[in-house]
C-alpha cells in the first residue's frame, strides 16, 4: 500500500465523517425546531388560560354587568384586555395551524371544544371588529366550525 493508497482510504473517512455530520446537524436541527413549535404552542395555551382567567374573574363579571356607556376608560380596558388576551392566543393558535406546527387532533379538538366559547356575543363581536389578515382567518375558522 503506497502514499495514494491512504490518500484514498483518507478522502473516504473523511467524506464519511462529513455525511455522519450533516445528518447529525439534520437530527439537531429537527429537535430544536420541534422544541420550538412546543413552546410557541405553550405559549398560546398560556395566552388564552390567562385570559380565561382574567374573563372569569369577579372584577370583570361586575364591568360586564354594567353598559359600555357607564364605564371609563380604565374599566373599558380591564373589561376589554382579558377578550384581547383570549383573541390573541386563538389567533396564535391558527397561525401555527396554518403553518403545519399543530397536530391536526389537537387543532380539531380546539375547534369543537373551544371555537364555540369564541361566539359568545362578547368575545364575538371583538373578533368581529378586529381588523388583521389573521383576525378575519380566526373569524371565518370560527363561523366554519359553527357550521358543523
């Protein structure tokens, strides 16, 4: 075996070792970006816990009693933010749906379970007046699951 010899033998670990890093590299990428979608799907669920919170909350169940004519800004706000919060996570959810990042069972059991707390006359008529290409995508979800 001469010097060319183990050039080769070389050149063929070394490309070896090349393609065993790239599919490392692939394996790595593909757990990050799992752990991404994740945490952005956490993050939603978190998104519309809070607000669901927030909306069952006394404070708002008091504001809600009262006319939109009779609040101040303050309390418009704090009857307002919690719907925002909801409408928020619901559209972040669609979005990740959208882009393929929700398990298909998981987005069908929000879209019978949940999009109907969304049609109550309340966080409807938010949505309703929320301007954005992903507002109106949300609006359009939530009437198509009514449908059904």
């Amino acid at each position: 075996m001469d010097l060319s010899d183990l050039a080769n033998i070389g050149e063929l670990l070394g490309g070896i070792g090349v393609i065993a890093s790239l599919i490392y590299l692939a394996r790595e990428i593909r757990g990050s970006t799992h752990a991404a979608h994740n945490t952005a799907y956490h993050e939603c669920v978190n998104q519309i816990l809070t607000g669901i919170h927030d909306v069952m909350g006394k404070r708002w169940n008091e504001l809600n009693a009262r006319s939109l004519d009779e609040l101040d800004d303050v309390e418009r706000f704090q009857l307002g933010a919690p719907v925002a919060a909801i409408l928020f996570g619901s559209e972040s959810f669609l979005n990740l749906k959208q882009r393929g990042h929700i398990d298909p069972k998981i987005m069908e059991n929000i879209e019978k379970n949940y999009y109907p707390m969304l049609r109550t006359e309340f966080i409807y008529s938010a949505l309703r007046d929320r301007p954005g290409p992903l507002s109106q995508a949300l609006l359009e979800e939530v009437d198509r699951a009514a449908r059904y």
